[in-house]
C-alpha cells in the first residue's frame, strides 16, 4: 500500500538559505534531482526562477530541471505529464496563483502531479504554489476565497504572512466559515504534511493556524 509523500506548503521566497527544510524534503525524496515548474512566473522571466533554483540546490548536491509548463498547451503535454509522472521532487515555484491555477487545472500535467503525490513523491509549492495546491485559495487581488486544486481540501494558504496586509487579512478571515482552516505562512517558511499525516513547521518564521477566522493550534490539521 502506497501513501502520498511529504507535502510542503511554503510561505514565499522559496530557494534562499533559510530554508533549511529544503535539504530534509530532498533526502525524503529519496532522489538527487527536483523537477522545478516555474509555471506561476510564466510572465516574469521563469528561465530566471529555474536558473536561481539550480543555483540553491546544487551545494545541496541536487540538479535542477526546469520544466517549462507555462501555457494550458504545456500543461496538456503527455511528454511533460510524462516528466512529473516519473519525478520523485516536483516543485511549484512562486508568482501568480490565478495564472498557475488556470494552466494545471484538469490538465494531463495535474493528474500526473497528483499521481505521482499519491506514490510518495515529495510535492512542494511556494507561494502561489502553495496556494494553488489547497482548496480553497485566496484570491491575492483583495483576500476573498476562490477555487483551488485540492491536494489539501479545507485548507487555505495565506503566504507570506509577515508581509500580508491588514486589511486582506481581516476579509479573509472574515469569510473563513464552515470548518475552513487558514495557515498563514512566513516567507522561508514551511508547513509540511509528512508521509504520516502529522504536520510540523520548519524554517526562518513561524505558521499560524486559523480554524473559522480564529486563531487555532496545529491540532486543526490532523485528519
């Protein structure tokens, strides 16, 4: 019986030295390669987000391959669906979450990227990637709820938690109803879901969980 891998939801500024989580999820991976998707870049120089991530990962004694699902054409490539289907490290890079979403949703890609999760794959996303692997997502536009791809269903990503503004903040936790639970993430930060189903927090700053807009321990998330 298989179990899904390690899932790493992380808080923004993803490749930088404090993200020592980095090297564990590697070494869970059980591989020395990361198939890095810069999909969410895709309009802010996505060779650039491969290039830094190749540059973090090697003292880490990892390669780099950027694969470049940047349109809905890419993400419906069998040849590309192939590529994550067969990784055992993917990673979502940061940017626009409504870009990524509407590239990866029902797409030959996503299925593989589930597929592969379900195996044991190691399946991390930054940001935008973070957002997008829940459900529901925040519209980053003003803070309201909106749909996402469910790797995570209840759970909703708020990145880069010591940047967010207020007034964001207050609507989104205003319309958190129904047994919705927020993980406001710091940047260089990591909320990971172990192969186990327990989650812990790894990193530079520190998660806080919401349960219905208040303030709640990390017990929400078990089950």
């Amino acid at each position: 019986m298989t179990h899904p891998g390690p899932l790493a939801l992380i808080g923004g500024a993803e490749w930088r030295e404090k993200c020592t989580f980095d090297a564990d999820l590697l070494k869970e991976s059980g591989s020395r390669e990361v198939l890095v998707l810069p999909t969410a870049a895709a309009y802010e120089h996505p060779d650039r987000a491969v290039e830094w991530a190749t540059k973090y990962f090697a003292p880490l004694g990892a390669t780099v391959t950027g694969l470049m699902v940047l349109g809905r054409s890419d993400a419906e490539d069998e040849a590309n669906a192939d590529a994550v289907r067969s990784a055992r490290f993917v990673y979502l890079g940061g940017g626009s979450p409504l870009h990524l979403r509407s590239v990866l949703k029902d797409s030959k890609v996503w299925e593989a990227l589930e597929g592969a999760w379900q195996a044991g794959a190691v399946v991390a996303g930054s940001s935008a990637g973070a957002m997008v692997l829940c459900d529901p997502m925040i519209d980053p536009r003003g803070g309201a709820l909106t749909l996402g791809l469910g790797l995570v269903e209840q759970l909703a990503v708020l990145p880069h938690a010591d940047t967010w503004s207020p007034e964001k903040s207050h609507r989104t936790f205003s319309l958190a109803k129904g047994g919705l639970r927020i993980a406001a993430i710091d940047e260089q930060t990591a909320l990971i879901r172990e192969r186990d189903g327990k989650w812990r927090v790894a990193g530079a700053g520190s998660v806080t969980l919401y349960l219905d807009g208040q303030p709640a321990s990390l017990d929400v998330l078990a089950g």
